[in-house]
C-alpha cells in the first residue's frame, strides 16, 4: 500500500480518510495518535503497543490499521533489531501464563542467579529444559490429567547406541484415553467436556457433551468393539469430519487398546485404499456424507470403492432409515447396540499398556509417491499436551477451538491440548471459510482459536467475519504453512490485537520443535523460541551447523536426536535411512532430518522459508512433490515430464502449487490449457483442495551430472516467471 513507506509521524488526518475513516473519526483519531507520539516519546514497540491497544478496533478499516503498523515501523532495522514487534506482554499477563508461573515458582531454584523475571528468564528456562528434560517433564505432568499405572524405570535410556532417539520412560504404563477421560483438579464428571455446533444450526444454541458423557459414549465404543472381537493392537480405521461422533469413535478405540489409524476426509478413494493396506485396518468408521459449505460431498461410496474392510457408518443427519449399505457393513446405531452385551455398557475399564505401545497411525507424504506411515506412542500425546501447556498456554477453563481433521496431526494436538489440560475442546461440524464458523467462535466463547494461514487469507479477502465479537479470545495459534505479516496483523485485529502465536512442528515429532509463548514478545509470521526441551541446528549447505551466536542465518533445520515424543518407527519405510542417514553427528549422535528452511533473526526470531526436500505444504496439507507429478505425467498425451515445486507468493504466506513441464516434441499447448489438465487430475485422483496456479513450461529441466531434478533451481526459476507475469498485469 501506498502509506506503507511513511514514518508515523507523517501521518495525517488525509492519510487517515484515505484509510477508511470518516472525518469526525479522523480527527479524534488524530488527537490521540499525537498524544501517543508525545508520551512514548517514538520507542517504536512501546508507540506501537499503544496504538494497537488504545486506539486500533476490530471493525475499523484493515487499511488503517495497516497504516498504523507500517508506519510505525517505517525505519525499523530487522538486521539488527529483528523483526518488528506485534504483540507486547504485560507484566500481568507473562506471570499469570503457565510458563509464567513456573519460572515464578521454580525460576530461581532450577536458573539460579541466572533468574531475572518470566519476560526475561524464557530463553535460560529453554535451554535448561532441553539439558534436563527429565526435571522439565514431571512439573508440567503435575500440572495434567494423567494416570499412571506404573512408574518408569528411569527416564531416558540411551544404552542402545543402534537408537539415537533413546527410549523415553521405559517401564511406565497407562491409557492415554483413561486419562484423558478422568477428573483432576477443578474437572468434575459435570464439566463441559466439547461444545459443539453443525452447520446449518446458526439460531441454535452451542450443544454441549459433559466429561461423564463422553466417556460413557466412548466406553460403549470400546464395548462395542470387543464384541465385534477386535483385539489389542488391531488397527481400526477413521474417515470423518472431526466431529463430537469421531472424537468419540478415537478415545473409544484408544481405550480399547487398538490403534486408529486416521485418514483425512478429503482423501479420494485410492489414497483411503493406500492407507488402509499400509495400516492393516480391520474396520473403519465413516459418514454417509459430508455436509460442508452448503454441500453434500460423499464419504461412504468413496470408501467402499477403495474396497474397505467391515464399515460402520455413521449418518449425518443422524438417519439411518435411507442408508444403502454394502454387505457386512453396519450403521451406527447398529454398532453401539453391541455394547448391550455387557451389564454396564457406559463402563469400560481401560486397556493399559506399555507407554511405548501404539495409539495411532498418521500419514506424512514422502518423497517416494507412497505416504510414510507414522505409529504413535503414548509418549506423542503426552507431548502435545506439554507442548499445548506451554506454548499455546492450554489451562482449564480455555475453550479450544481449532477446524482440523483426526488425518492431521493437528486434530491430536488440538484433542491432547483440551483433554489432557483440563480445557473444553470446541467442534464446528461444517465449513470453516464463512461466517456461521465465527459466529461458532463468538457463541462458544472460544479463547485459544487455532488456525491454517490460508484459512486466515480467506477470512481477510472476503470479509466474512466483520461484525463479529471475537473478543473472548486470548491467544491465535497459526501452523501448517508459512505465514504472511498481513495475515496475522488482520488475524490478531480482529480479536482486538491478541498474540498470534504461531508453531511449527511434524506428525513424526509429536508436536512443535519451533513457537512463541507469552512471557515474551512476539512478530508476527514469525517464531520466538525452540519449543521446550528442544536442541535445533540450522545448516549451511554443506550441512555444516551455523554456530547459535550467529543470529543472522538461513538454512536447514536439524534436530538434536533426543526428543519425547518423536517417532522411532515407521511401517513402511526405514526410520533410520529416512531421518538419520547422512545427516552430521553432535556429540557423537546423528542429528534428526526434519527438511524445514529457517531464518533465524537477531533476537532469536525465526521465519519459514518451506521445504529442502521433494515435500510441500499445501493450504496446511503435506504433500509430496513425486505423488502430484505422477499424477500429472499422466494428465495429457502431450507431456513427456512434469516437476511439481511449491513457491511462496511475492508478500509471503502460504504456498502456491507450480507445475513445471516439458512437452514432447510436436506439441505447442498452452499453460491454460495444461493447468486446466492438471488441475483437474490433481482434484480427482489425489485431493479436491489442492490448486496448481500455474504452470511454466520448459525445453527442459536442470539437472545434476548424476541427472537428478535440481528442484531449489526449478522453484527460483519458476517463482521468477511466475512473478514477472503478474507485475506485467499489473
């Protein structure tokens, strides 16, 4: 915008009509900005922390806003300074967060003299975690809803130099959906356990499920299950909408001691069929349909095409008498009443098991066209919850609310963050892009709203959640994809200028290893703190590690082996060669590949630049680089080769889906007429929400003398056609 280059004292009363003010506004708007300007005598944080609290409001013009920041800004030196500050903690607010109270509490007997204040002590509390994990660990677990049934031998045990991971807690045992499901502290059988709304409900109440509710639903579950003779460690398959049925559906398998193996809903019917095989699923609950965006997309018919074994549909209406089902196949109704065989079936007494016995099955997309299938531990959710403890201050009374999927890691954090913490999880079954979702938001009362920077993007265009009373919240949470500055500047507006704190982590880590807390300040698009007990490196490319004094860096990051919570296996694929092999050794451990690129600011602020590897992030979903160039080989007589490579747009954000070609010799087709081709193969034979903006063709691609893709070349070369063609629209 225009106004960005002005420093803030050049703002004038014109300057903010232009930006959407009306002249009586304007003028008060004016009088308080000099005050401001006088007071904080232009500390640029301190006159913009007074601005955004004082003067900025949610339904206010986003370009005055914008006007604010940027000018407040206008000569700030991130070189030097870092990125500029979004978000200020006050004293209060730092002492009265998780972290907080544990530096107020602890601070001085596990930093020593080097304690100073909660604002001031994070970065010396981080440090000591990652050295002393098993100190860190246990006061953050005092804090939780778990139950163990037995004690662990030791903490870490690093005797097998074969495992650079180490076992963690070797010995203890429990059930995570036990303790998820029991009351601690303030939690009572009465307490709200999910509020929940499905879409079409807008003139309805919020519905609430109570703890004792659920778990005696989840019980019948596990009931149901035994009598249909699934046995401890039978992996049983999910591929629904994250609603009150599938949360329900998880724990109930959880408790049974089987593993759910979880599939996004938006998955076409030979990805279900993939993931089914790899996770030898025995079953799998559904839906009959999907109702979303005013839609009726089908679920049910998609399974069954990619030949399922046993289906329990649940309707999604709540239904029944309409469904035609396939041979074998059962409804809901017709499950649960399985459970009758049992005296008490709301009862069920947890399975418990090794800590290092399988939860659940997630799915990452890899290099080699097939989906890496993850097995987690007890120890993953154990993590995401201390994670969710810590960085996203999960505490009871919040109200979590974050439209995800159980295929995605994010629906276990969010699940953990709520359960395990004392909180209440929020469900919205339906479209997350309109303003009945943040209606949902408003009516729900939700404080920890979590979110995907391209849902963020949405919102922002088209304005839907104007006139919406999004004060409630306390802190945005935003992972998935890379963020913009703009993004989150709109995102923490609207809810009168709350942190965003943003996260970064992986389905095979458990949680987040990169995010912000709030005992300190945070920019926006940006990280503020390695995740508690984390040890990062970021490497140059020859895989050298930049020294940790050296704040002005960029490149891979590589993670410290030693990590709770992390994967140490894989089914299909060889954990060792796919994160240890050929990476460098710290202190005589290979480090763990992750395939992030980082920045890494003064100040110790962090910003994502993407994937090194054949990976990318697509609108918050994983997905890999050879399994849409499969796809797209085979889209149009006329292609001899495709290259599919993931570019941030010019102002940051999310990533857009490039295809590269090369054409065989005779043909001349246009790029919209191959992006028509490709994006139609891409929707129906891998996922409907991915989009390939735009196609580049070449005579041919750059290659090593070994003659393999160099795809950091392909995506500058891209990203550089790409862009000219846009300014030259302009």
């Amino acid at each position: 915008m225009e106004e960005e280059g002005l420093s803030i004292d050049l703002v004038t009363k014109q300057h903010l009509l232009k930006a959407g003010l009306s002249p009586p506004e304007a003028d008060v708007f004016f009088d308080q900005l000099r005050v401001i300007l006088f007071e904080t005598l232009q500390s640029k944080p301190r006159t913009w922390q007074r601005i955004s609290q004082e003067l900025l409001q949610p339904e206010q013009p986003f370009p005055l806003h914008q006007l604010m920041y940027y000018s407040t800004y206008r000569d700030w030196d991130t070189t030097t300074l870092g990125p500029p500050l979004g978000w200020i903690p006050t004293p209060e607010i730092a002492r009265q967060s998780n972290l907080g109270r544990l530096l107020e509490r602890k601070g001085q007997d596990i930093l020593g003299e080097k304690y100073r204040s909660p604002t001031e002590s994070l970065p010396e509390l981080q440090r000591w975690s990652a050295e002393y994990p098993e100190k860190y660990f246990p006061l953050v677990w005092n804090t939780q809803s778990l139950v163990f049934h037995q004690q662990p031998r030791c903490f870490l045990d690093t005797s097998n130099e074969a495992d650079p991971g180490g076992v963690w807690v070797p010995g203890a045992s429990l059930n995570v959906a036990e303790s998820c499901l029991t009351t601690k502290g303030s939690k009572n059988d009465s307490s709200i356990a999910i509020l929940y709304r499905n879409e079409g409900e807008d003139g309805s109440p919020v519905s609430k499920v109570t703890l004792s509710q659920l778990r005696a639903n989840a019980s019948r579950v596990a009931n149901a299950l035994d009598a249909l003779g699934f046995k401890r460690g039978d992996a049983i398959a999910i591929d629904m909408p994250m609603n009150v049925h599938a949360v329900t559906v998880y724990l109930g398998i959880i408790l049974a001691g089987c593993i759910a193996a979880c599939i996004p809903d938006s998955f076409v019917a030979n990805e279900i069929a993939v993931r089914i095989r790899i996770s030898k699923s025995k079953a799998i609950f559904t839906q009959d349909i999907i109702r979303r965006g005013g839609k009726e997309l089908p679920l049910y018919s998609r399974v069954v095409e990619a030949r399922a074994p046993l289906v329990i549909v649940i309707p999604s209406d709540g239904k029944s008498s309409c469904l035609r089902l396939r041979g074998g196949d059962m409804v809901w109704r017709e499950f649960v009443t399985r459970a009758e065989h049992v005296s008490r079936p709301d009862e069920y007494k947890a399975v418990v098991q090794s800590i290092d016995s399988h939860t659940n099955i997630l799915f990452s997309s890899g290099t080699t066209g097939e989906p890496k299938a993850i097995p987690w531990t007890q120890h993953a959710p154990l993590r995401c919850a201390a994670d969710a403890w810590a960085h996203l201050d999960a505490r009871e009374g919040d109200i979590i609310c974050w439209p995800t999927n159980l295929g995605w890691v994010v629906g276990h954090l969010v699940l953990y963050a709520a359960f395990l913490n004392g909180a209440t999880l929020a469900l919205f079954n339906g479209s997350p892009l309109d303003q009945e979702f943040g209606k949902f938001v408003q009516d729900a009362n939700i404080s920890i709203l979590g979110t995907v920077p391209s849902l963020v993007k949405t919102w922002k265009t088209s304005g839907c959640m104007a006139n919406l009373d999004w004060s409630r919240i306390r802190i945005f949470s935003s992972t998935g994809e890379s963020s913009s500055v703009d993004d989150d500047l709109w995102l923490s507006a609207r809810g009168g200028y709350k942190p965003v704190l943003e996260c970064c982590g992986g389905t095979e880590l458990g949680s987040m290893y990169l995010a912000g807390s709030l005992v300190q300040p945070q920019a926006f698009a940006t990280f503020s703190t390695l995740g508690m007990t984390i040890k990062a490196f970021i490497l140059d490319y020859s895989s050298n590690s930049y020294r940790p004094d050296e704040a002005a860096c960029t490149g891979e990051v590589a993670l410290h082996p030693h990590i709770f919570g992390a994967s140490s296996t894989l089914l299909n694929a060889d954990h060792y060669e796919v994160y240890f092999q050929g990476m460098p050794f710290f202190n005589g451990k290979p480090l763990r590949r992750h395939g992030d690129i980082f920045q890494r600011f003064h100040g110790a602020f962090y910003k994502a630049y993407g994937r090194s590897d054949d990976t990318m992030n697509l609108g918050g979903i994983k997905a890999s680089a050879v399994e849409i160039e499969q796809i797209c080989n085979k889209a149009h007589d006329s292609v001899q080769e495709t290259a599919a490579v993931a570019v941030q747009p010019p102002g940051g954000g999310p990533d857009e889906l490039l295809i590269a070609a090369v054409l065989k010799p005779g043909f001349n087709l246009s790029t919209k007429e191959l992006q028509k081709f490709f994006h139609s193969s891409v929707v129906s034979n891998l996922n409907p929400l991915f989009k390939v903006k735009a196609v580049v063709v070449f005579p041919e691609f750059p290659r090593t003398p070994s003659n393999k893709l160099l795809r950091r070349v392909l995506r500058v070369e891209c990203a550089k056609i790409v862009n000219s063609k846009q300014r030259s629209r302009l």
